[in-house]
C-alpha cells in the first residue's frame, strides 16, 4: 500500500470509528432512557416519590423524541412541595440534556440517510420551507406553548440548526413555561386526583392524532389498491395501440 492509499482510507476509518462510538453511546442513552421509564412505571414508590432526582430523571422519558408522556403535570405535582423556581430549574435541567439526547440521535438517524425519504414527501417539504423562513422563533413558540413538540425536532435536524441555537431555544422557552406552571400548582395546590386526570387527558390528547392519521393512511392506501387494478386495463390498451 502507498502512502496515498493510506492517507485516502485513513479519514474514512476515522469515520467509521467516530460512527460506532456514536451508536454505541446512543444505545447506553436509550437503553438508560428506556430503563427510567419502565422504573418510573412498574415502582408506585418512585412515582409517588416526591425527591427532586424523580423530577429530574422524569424530563428523560417526557422528553425523548417521540414521548406522549406529558411533563406538565408533574411539575404541578412537585410544585405543592418545592419553590416555583427549584421547581423549574430542576425540570429545565433535565429537559436541556433530554433535548441534547434528542438532537444527537436524530443527528445520528440523518447520518444514515433514514430522512431522506421523509424529506421527498411533498407535506415534509413545505413544512421544512416554512419553518425554514423562521425557525428559531417557530421553535420558541411550539417550545413555551402546550402543543406537541416532536415535529419540531425533526425540523430542526433537516433545516441543520446548530445544536448551541437550539438549546438556547429551548432554555429560553422552556424556563419561562415551567415556571409559570410551577407558580400556578404552588399557589392552587392542586389535588392529586385532578392532576392524575389531566395526566391521562394530556396522554389521549397526544395519542389520538397518531391514530387519525393511520387510520387516514390505511384508508388512502386501500382506495389506491382499489383504483389500481381499474387502470391496468387502460395502461395495457395505451401499450398495445403504441405498439401498432
């Protein structure tokens, strides 16, 4: 081997080194993603639990790219037996390190071409074009308001914001909203019932689009196998009358 063959294939191992390491530390922050939320859901100890860390460790799974596990009602939880601004800037804490998990991975999921077929879909291109004119103040808005987040990950990936402009959306957005909660379950103290009963309305209000929107798919994909045996006929006409 030359030395220009060694120099063509060495950043080309580097590369292939710098991936592994990233799936590898990807795996560990999912699998620990993961573990937390089973933890979370199978201990009624932990979930009744009122140390800061379950506040912290919770932004994990409520944050975590695509998560209809709501965050809000914990913090109305929390708020009863904290201050407002502990409150928030232990939820803030943990919500920047969940979000900088989130833009990693979907970094990592680009670096393998897995959007390349989301960003052709006609939809996923306007929205990339809209958000495109004004996404950081597109963020902020989605990031302080009670509307899903999840898309806006994406966006935030296929537009290529760097993560520094991204984060500090967040922090700015995010503390704000948290904070106002906070003041609002400290001053209220809320029963627990009514936040357990907006808990599941939060979960269903997440959860609902998803199924419209399969059902919706599932229709459009029956009605195109049905419409598509009615053109074959024609196609097979057309080709034999160009064929003569």
């Amino acid at each position: 081997m030359s030395d220009l063959d060694f120099l063509t294939q060495l950043p080309l191992k580097k590369t292939r080194r710098a991936r592994r390491a990233k799936i590898i530390i990807l795996s560990l922050e999912i699998i620990l993603v993961v573990g937390l939320m089973v933890f979370w859901i199978s201990s009624s100890a932990i979930r009744h639990n009122k140390s800061l860390w379950v506040l912290f460790f919770y932004c994990f799974p409520s944050e975590f790219l695509i998560s209809f596990v709501p965050h809000e009602p914990v913090i109305l939880f929390f708020s009863k037996y904290y201050s407002a601004l502990t409150v928030a800037a232990v939820s803030l804490a943990g919500t920047v390190l969940a979000e900088a998990l989130d833009y990693s991975t979907l970094k990592l999921v680009e670096e393998f071409k897995l959007l390349s077929k989301a960003k052709k879909s006609g939809l996923v291109e306007k929205l990339i074009n809209a958000f495109g004119r004004q996404p950081y103040l597109a963020l902020w808005v989605a990031a302080f308001l009670p509307v899903p987040f999840y898309p806006f990950r994406f966006l935030t990936v296929m537009t290529n914001l760097p993560l520094a402009g991204y984060l500090a959306v967040i922090v700015t957005a995010r503390f704000p909203k948290f904070l106002i909660l906070a003041l609002i379950g400290r001053v209220l103290k809320i029963p627990n019932l009514i936040i357990v009963g907006f808990f599941l309305i939060m979960i269903l209000a997440g959860y609902l689009p998803s199924v419209r929107f399969n059902k919706k798919r599932k229709k459009a994909g029956a009605q195109h196998m049905e419409s598509s045996p009615a053109l074959r006929p024609e196609q097979e006409e057309k080709a034999t009358a160009s064929s003569s």
